[in-house]
C-alpha cells in the first residue's frame, strides 16, 4: 500500500484550484509535485492564500470542488507516493 | 416607494434598514447561506435567502436580488457600498424590473465607472485631474504618455477602481517591464486591457468631497473627509474635517466637486475623491457613484442623515438642503475595525466573536453587525465594524478615539483595535502631517 498522506487547508475560506476562472488549474490529478508546488488557493476576506505541498508526491484526488467553502484544517488534497 | 430591499449584508445593511425604518419604509433582507445568524437579516422585517456563501452566487447575482425583491413586493433597492452598488447593469435590470434603484442613474454610474472616460468629463468641467494619458490598449502609448508626464508613473486599469489593478513604475524600464503583465491582468480581472498612466504624486494626501444631488437639478456638496491614512490604499482612519487645508483649497474642492456631479447629472450621493499634493494642489482621481463606507464623519459633522438624503431624491424628492444649510461643526473621526491582524501582516481572521463589550458615551458611534457569539464568515469584507467619534475639536475627539477604541473589547479574532491606538501615539498622524504612504512607513 502506498502511504497517503493529506494537504489540509490553512484557512477558512474558498478553494480554488486554478490561479484565475481562465486558467488551468495548478495540478491535475495524476501529476507530481514537489514540496512547495501550489496545488491551489484559498480566499479568506478578498485575500488569496497559496496552498503548498508540504512534500514530494503524486496528486491522488481532490477532495473538494473548485470554489468550495472549506475550513481550517480541511482535508483538501490527497497525495500518493506515486 | 414603501419597500426597500437592501442588497448587501453586515453593517451596511443594517445602517440603511435603520434609516429606513426612521423613514417608515419596510425593509427586506437578503442573505447567503453563511449569513443565516447575521443581524441584518433580524433587524429587517422581511428576509430571502438569496444562496450560497460566494458573493457570485448571493449578493453579486443580479437575477436573485431582482427575483427577491419581486417576491416581497420591494419597490426599491438599496445596493449599499461594494457588491453591485457601482454596476450599471444591475441599475438598469432594476429599472427593466420597475424597481427604483437607490443610486444614481445607470448612464452615470457608467460614466464614471470608466476611469478614463471619468478623467475626460473632469477635464471637461473644469475639474483638474492627475496629469496622464487617456486610455489605450495599444501599451506604447502609456509608454510615451510616461515618458511625457515624467516618472515615478502609476499603471492603472481603465475598468478597475478601488485601487485594484494599479502599478507603480520608477522609470521607463520598469514600464517596459510591466506594461504587459498589467494589460494581461486587467484583461483578466475586468474583461478589459484598456490602461492609462497617471503621475504618481508622492506625499499626497487623500481628500474626497461629499456631494448629494436630486432629479430636479439641485447638488449639494457636504464638504471633506480626509482619507490619507491607508495601507495598500484601503482607507482605515477617515476624518472630517481635514486636519490640513487652507479653507480656499477646500472651497475650491467642493466647487469642483459640484461641477463634476452636475456635468454628470448625478442624482443620489456621491463621493468626489482628489489627491492633493504639498502645495495644496488638487487633482480629480474618482468618483464612487454610492455611499461611502466613511459617511459617517460626514454625517457626524453636518448632522444630516446621508442614506435618508439617498431615499428621498430616489423617490423623486427635492433636496430640502440648500447649500447655505450645510454648516459642519467640530470635528469627526471613524476607524475602520477590521478582522485582520496588525501584527502579522494584516492576516483576514475570521471566526467567532467570543465577547463583545461596545463603547458609549459623549460623541461616540458604533456602526457594526458583530455580536458575542457570532461568527464573522470568511467569505467577506474584513471590516467587522466602523468606531466614530466626534468632538468640538480634533484635538478632543482624538483623546475621545483613544478613550473609545479603549472601550472597544473584541475578543475572539484579531482586529485593527492596538493599530489604531498606535497611530494615536504618533506625533504626525496627532498633527495631521500625513499623507497616503505614510501607513506604509511606520512600523504598523
């Protein structure tokens, strides 16, 4: 079994997974992504957070929607070892 | 018109249902999914739920609002500041819908809605404006335009507003370097990549002119607020009135102001803001064709009901105020609260209001919609409520401020409360010798 391990959300707010409605998302499911890729943002009161990868892995799943709410401490992000 | 609705939420909600009820008029609420315990929904007498928690899908979506006040019966919509306040489209789909809209009319609010088309029927009403270009999206005329002008220049979106979509360039090459990114931006942010470039006037000082006109011809100005105190050109201490011009800059301010509205033919309240630099210079940057979130100084020194004036020429009513009747006296102060921590770096802190103890006393106003117990959503603006105070004189409604934010205990999130009593120890913002990057220099 490979070990999986969560991003969880910094903060309350809403997710996005693209930098702007125009572009493509920061990730994809499937990619691989080093500790410090954004995999996503969170809005908190008009100000945008950068979501991080805190390791080296592979992106299993989302594990919410693009412009969810989410919580602090939120599950937002599924990475494999790929 | 016997029914507002008022499209917006928090505190701006409730200060226009307060007014409303003064007036008689019944009120409807509308509320997202993250605003169900919010006051303003208790205090109107009606609400709709108007859905989910992001303002695209709630208090930005022109078709529920219109929906909502069909509904209830609302023959009037109030937009309150933000949101679509400032949207000519939701003006007209008001109006398709046979609903007053309290602002002014479509056509103006798009008039000066476009920054650049607002700098042109400035310069045409004799209203001077910060030397620059016109708007273009072909970026080598904002090129030559700066080299013209002389720098440091700012970079502005044409559709922008709010100080959203500005950049500050030192020299031509780091025009060079951004000029393409910034029409990119402004493509993307506003659907438009038109820009303009302004002389940036550095030590200037953020003066607006409040102005109030009616559909029969009349416009009144309310004189100043100086808003010179603003960290990445959001406003948090408004004051009127201003701590530093000479009364022939502030006359001149006003009349200018006045003239922009009537070429305009602005009908509602309004807000004329200028830059003006060290040698009392003055210069036209926007109009806010809505109420303002500092108001409230203004009403505090004129004692005229600002969102009562907003009504009453929406219905159609002359203005009773002449301009001899406007006679401001003493001096007011509002700063703004916001959930953001000073201390680490302005960080929006939402969460639950744990306890909650307001101010009183003598020349002391608390316009908020934060309760104990409340949970202020993350969704939304940070300012959580706006502290105002007046006094016969600044000096005295300065220690008042100090006396008041003392008062103010929030306890459960982060606040501007310990900045605010900051800069009330600072030798130049007591003296007034402030100017808009001066928040930026301090150590906040």
């Amino acid at each position: 079994m490979a070990d999986r391990k969560t991003i969880k959300s910094p903060m309350p707010g809403t997710f996005y997974r693209r930098p702007s409605p125009d572009e493509d998302p920061f990730v994809n499911e499937g990619d691989r992504v080093s500790s410090g890729d954004v995999l996503g943002l969170v809005e908190v009161m008009k100000s945008f957070n950068e979501v991080k990868s805190d390791q080296d892995g592979v992106v299993e799943s989302f594990l919410v929607e693009n412009e969810d709410a989410v919580e602090a401490g939120q599950d937002l992000v599924e990475l494999g070892e790929g | 018109m016997r029914k507002v609705l008022v499209a917006n939420r928090s505190e701006i909600a409730l200060r226009v249902i307060r007014t409303c009820r003064e007036l008689e008029l019944d009120t409807v609420a509308v509320y997202s999914d993250a605003d169900r315990d919010a006051l303003h929904v208790r205090q109107a007498d009606e609400a709709v739920s108007i859905g989910k928690p992001h303002a695209r899908e709630s208090y930005l979506n022109v078709d529920k609002l219109i929906d909502a006040a069909r509904e209830t019966g609302a023959d009037a919509i109030h937009p309150g500041y933000g949101f679509l306040s400032e949207s000519s489209r939701f003006a007209e789909a008001c109006e398709a819908a046979g609903v007053t809209f309290v602002g002014p009319s479509a056509e103006a609010i798009a008039a000066m809605g476009d920054k650049a088309a607002a700098r042109r029927l400035a310069r045409e009403a004799g209203v001077p404006v910060v030397p620059g270009t016109d708007a273009s999206t072909d970026t080598d005329v904002a090129q030559r335009g700066a080299d013209e002008i002389g720098y440091p220049v700012m970079v502005k979106a044409a559709a922008g507003g709010g100080g959203r979509g500005i950049r500050v360039a030192r020299d031509a090459d780091e025009l060079r370097g951004l000029v393409a990114d910034a029409a990119r931006e402004a493509e993307a942010a506003f659907g438009d990549a038109s820009l303009y470039v302004e002389k940036l006037l550095e030590r200037a000082r953020h003066v607006e002119i409040q102005v109030v006109g009616d559909r029969h011809g009349n416009v009144v100005h309310f004189h100043e607020r100086e808003c010179s105190l603003q960290r990445r050109r959001q406003k948090l201490v408004e004051e009127s009135p201003s701590p530093a011009l000479e009364s022939s800059t502030r006359e001149g301010m006003a009349e200018a102001a006045v003239r922009l509205a009537e070429a305009v033919g602005y009908t509602s309240a309004g807000t004329v803001e200028f830059l003006v630099d060290e040698d009392e210079r003055f210069y036209f940057i926007e109009m806010n064709t809505r109420l303002q979130v500092e108001h409230g100084v203004t009403e505090m020194v004129t004692g005229t009901d600002l969102v009562r004036e907003q009504l009453l020429v929406a219905a159609g009513e002359e203005l009773e105020l002449s301009q001899e009747d406007v006679t401001p006296s003493g001096s007011s102060i509002e700063f703004r609260i916001n959930a953001e921590d000073p201390d680490r770096g302005f960080q929006p802190a939402p969460g639950r209001i744990e306890s909650l103890e307001l101010p009183g006393g003598p020349g002391v106003r608390v316009d908020t919609a934060i309760y104990a117990g409340y949970t202020v959503p993350p969704f939304y603006d940070s300012l959580i409520a706006k502290l105002l105070v007046w006094a016969p004189t600044r000096e005295q409604g300065l220690r008042r401020g100090r006396r008041a934010l003392e008062e103010l205990r929030i306890e459960g999130v982060a606040t501007t409360i310990p900045l605010h009593l900051r800069l009330l120890e600072d030798e130049r913002v007591l003296a007034g010798d402030i100017h808009t990057g001066y928040l930026e220099q301090v150590p906040a």
